[in-house]
C-alpha cells in the first residue's frame, strides 16, 4: 500500500502544526502577562500600604491609623490594634507630622495568594521636638495575603530590616 502525499495535505499538516504553535505561545504570553498584572497590583498595595504606615499627622491621627488597620490582617493586625492607643497618644503628644515616599519595592518570593515583598522608604517626619523635620530612612518586610473575598493584598507581617 503506498500513500500519495499531496501538496494539499502537506500544507494541511503545516497549518496544523502552525495553528497548534501558535496557541502554546498565545497561552504562554496570556500567562506571563497575567503573572504581570499581579505582580505590579501586588507591588502597588504593598508600596500604598508602606506610604499609610509610616505617613501620619496629629491632625489626622484617627484616618491615618484607621487606614493602616484597613490594610492589615493577622499576626500584625492584632500587633497594631494593640499598639493603636500608644501610638495614638505619641503622635498627639508630640504633634508628628510624619509624610513618607517609597523609594524601591521588590518582590523577594510568593506566589498566587501569598509574597514576601522589601520596601525601601523615606519620611520626613516632624514633631514638636524637631519642628524643621528630618529624614528618616526605612527598610520594610512585609509579608502579605491575598484576601479573596475582596481582592486586596493585606499585610500579615510587617518587620523592619537592614
């Protein structure tokens, strides 16, 4: 039995084959793409997040804390709601003015629901003590979680290093 091998089928197979290319390296790009997107909403929520935490002003002491405690779960939730009242009463004690700008942020590990993410910032923090202000430089790990009800990356760790 011998089989005719026609132009036809020849380029069938080709087209197949181009056809079957071409949707592994669409859903490979769709994947990286999607890997992206999160990546950048997790790197964003966790550079706001270091911004409302070291950010904080005896006019606005109550919101700034409340924003903090938005953003936060776990472990460190339970930490700053037990040091809210403290902090509190510093700030106001000493009228901080406290505005913080992030340098760098970098995602060390992580995965769908869960990083480890390293934050480099500086604040310009005033008080009653230091009324022309000074520069304060921080490193900051955050360990966070994906909230799935919600959609929002909340900190679950946050520790300071280097």
């Amino acid at each position: 039995m011998r089989i005719r091998i026609t132009a036809g089928r020849v380029l069938a197979v080709l087209l197949v084959a181009a056809l079957a290319a071409a949707g592994f390296l669409g859903y490979g790009w769709h994947a990286a793409h999607q890997h992206e997107q999160a990546q950048a909403r997790l790197l964003a929520a966790s550079r706001q997040f270091v911004v409302d935490f070291i950010s904080i002003s005896a006019a606005t002491v109550d919101q700034d804390l409340a924003r903090v405690a938005v953003g936060a779960t776990g472990e460190f939730a339970d930490e700053f709601q037990r040091g809210m009242p403290t902090v509190r009463g510093a700030v106001l004690e000493n009228k901080v003015e406290s505005t913080g700008t992030v340098l760098r942020a970098g995602v060390v590990s992580g995965d769908a629901d869960s990083a480890v993410v390293l934050v480099a910032a500086d604040a310009t923090v005033k008080n009653a003590k230091a009324p022309q202000g000074r520069v304060a430089h921080y490193r900051i790990q955050l360990d966070v979680v994906l909230d799935e009800a919600s959609g929002a990356w909340l900190v679950s760790k946050l520790q300071f290093v280097g």
